[in-house]
C-alpha cells in the first residue's frame, strides 16, 4: 500500500470535520473554571480530549468494523486501507497519551480520562446498539471533555455552577447530534441489528426527541450565561443565538421531511450541527478569555470544520462521490411508528 494511501485512511479515520470540537470543549472548561490560566494548563486542556476523540475513533471503528463491512464497505478497515489490528494499535497509542497527560494533570483529569475512556470502549462495544442509552453515553463524552479542562486548571467553588450547567448543555448537544447520525445510518444499523432508537421507536419519536434534546441545550448554556460574569456575557449570549439559529437551520428540514427523509437531508443536519457546536464551544472561550480569543480561535475553526466536511465528509459517510451520492438522494428514511 502506497504512503499517501495510507496516511488518507487515517485521516479519514480522524475524521478532520470533528477533530477541532472537542479539544476547544476542553479548553473551554479551563477558561470558565478561572484556574490559572497558564499556558501549559490550557494547552493540555485542549490536547488531552483531542487525543483521546482520536483515539476513539479509531477504536470505535474497529468495533464497526462488521457493521460497516455491509453498510460501508469503503470505509478504511472494510476496504482493508487501514489494517484492523493498525486500528487498534493507534487507538491504543492514543489512549496511552491521553493517560500521560491525565496523570500528569493530578487525580481530578485522571478520573475524567478514565470515565471518557470507559465511556468510548462501552458505546462504541455495547451500548451504540441499545437506543438512547447509547446516546446519551455518546453524548457524556462532551460534558467529560469540558470538565476534564476545568479540572485541569482547578475550579473555585464559584465557578461550579456556570460549569454544571454548560455540562448539561454540552451533555444534551453531543446526545443530540450523535441521535441525529443514528437517522442518518438507519438503513444500515437495521441491517447489522443495531436497535437504535430510530430502529426500535420509528423516525417521528426520534426526532421528537433531537428536538427536546437541543432545547435543553438553549436552556442550559442560557442559564450559564445568566450565572456567568457580566464582562463576557453580552458576546456570550450574542454567541448563543448564533447557535440557536443554526439548530433551527439543521433542524427544520427533518422535521419538515420526517415522512420520508432522504439520507442525504439527515447528513446535512448533522453537518450543520457538527459546525453548531464548534461555535457553541467558542463562546464558552470567550466567556472565560474574552471574545478576542474566542473569535480568533472560533474563525479558522470553523472555516476548517466546513472545508473539511466538503471534501471528505460525502465520501466517507456515503462512499465514492457520484454513485454514492446519487443513491443518497434517492434513499429514504422509512417512516415507523412504533408503539
């Protein structure tokens, strides 16, 4: 296999489109908590969710590995470009990073590591199969990242509750769009025997769910903005109805077309979204670091999230850009109302 094929598998397998999200969670935990901000403190609070997102990736597609051999067969362990046991090697390597830094960070970020690494290994082995306990395990996996770096700079008693609110904000998003991925994948997890919650309960109760799942999101980060400083809290909250507008913008094409939802409508939201919560994260910067920070950090974030989803998301998640696409469009979502 030649280098440069080689090194577009793992990249794949990193999945770019998401890779900036969720070390910018973690820093905006450290940001919030008012710990001493030191640059080394907020470097590892950005670095170790970072490894460790990666890390699951490469895991988590080594136990879909007989789910995607049927649904998605181009993807890098299916088309045999990335060798499974390569997989689990790499996945491995960053888990062993993610417990250097944790360690190093004190008892606090150790536990956070281990609760994340517990987290990844039980949704990605049994619980992605097993409807909303699936995805709200999945979606954990945010609200760990954003206290493991509030712990790695130390919280002040008065900083806990900006931070639990937006761990229930970042708790409900993550749940959310991961539910939203499960519409996107139901063709293929119906096959492989994957009861999701759009398998086991139908496409309208699902999205009754996506929907309350992203209020609670609104409410949350809306109280932790109220409960935050008076600096920061006007580009805050300017911030938040950016983010609410964009969830209406993801949102209302599945609820408009939930009688028979084209794949393709579903991988659009959950584009949006994937967006969405990078802006969502930038304002918990900001309302720690200020707005400078946030938007210097937020823009080019954002501008590769979007520039990486055009080029490689298609692909991906639908395999190679004409025939997959076309099938895309064409495919629908059935409609199932179950009791």
């Amino acid at each position: 296999m030649s280098a440069a094929r080689a090194l577009r598998a793992h990249l794949e397998t990193w999945r770019p489109y998401t890779l900036w999200y969720v070390g910018l969670v973690g820093l905006g935990g450290a940001a919030v908590a008012a710990g001493p901000h030191h640059p080394w403190r907020l470097l590892a609070a950005w670095a170790a969710p970072t490894v460790g997102w990666l890390g699951g990736h490469y895991l988590g597609d080594w136990f879909d590995r007989e789910l995607d051999a049927g649904s998605k067969p181009h993807r890098p362990i299916p088309s045999d470009r990335l060798r499974a046991r390569t997989a689990v090697a790499c996945g491995c390597a960053c888990f062993g990073v993610l417990a250097v830094l944790a360690v190093a960070g004190g008892w606090g970020t150790t536990a956070a590591a281990l609760l994340a690494g517990v987290g990844i290994v039980a949704y990605s082995r049994w619980l992605k199969a097993r409807g909303i306990a699936g995805n709200l395990v999945r979606g954990a996996l945010g609200a760990v990242a954003l206290l493991y770096g509030a712990l790695a700079v130390g919280v002040p008693s008065s900083a806990w509750p900006v931070l639990l609110a937006l761990t229930v904000a970042f708790w409900a998003h993550d749940a959310m769009s991961n539910l939203v991925g499960a519409l996107r994948d139901i063709d293929g997890d119906r096959a492989g025997g994957y009861a999701t919650l759009p398998v086991r309960r139908g496409v309208p109760f699902a999205l009754r769910t996506v929907v309350t799942l992203h209020a609670v999101t609104i409410g949350a980060a809306l109280t932790a903005g109220l409960l935050a400083g008076p600096e920061t809290r006007p580009a805050y909250l300017a911030t938040l109805l950016v983010v609410a507008v964009a969830g209406v913008v993801a949102l209302a094409p599945l609820v408009t077309r939930r009688a028979g939802m084209p794949v393709v409508v579903a991988l659009r939201a959950h584009s949006v979204l994937v967006v969405e919560r990078v802006v969502l994260a930038s304002a918990v910067v900001g309302l720690g670091l200020g707005v400078v920070v946030q938007l210097a950090l937020a823009l080019p974030m954002v501008a590769l999230t979007w520039w990486a989803q055009r080029g490689m998301r298609d692909r991906h998640e639908l395999g190679p850009a004409g025939a997959g696409l076309a099938l895309a469009t064409h495919r629908r979502v059935p409609l199932e109302d179950a009791p």
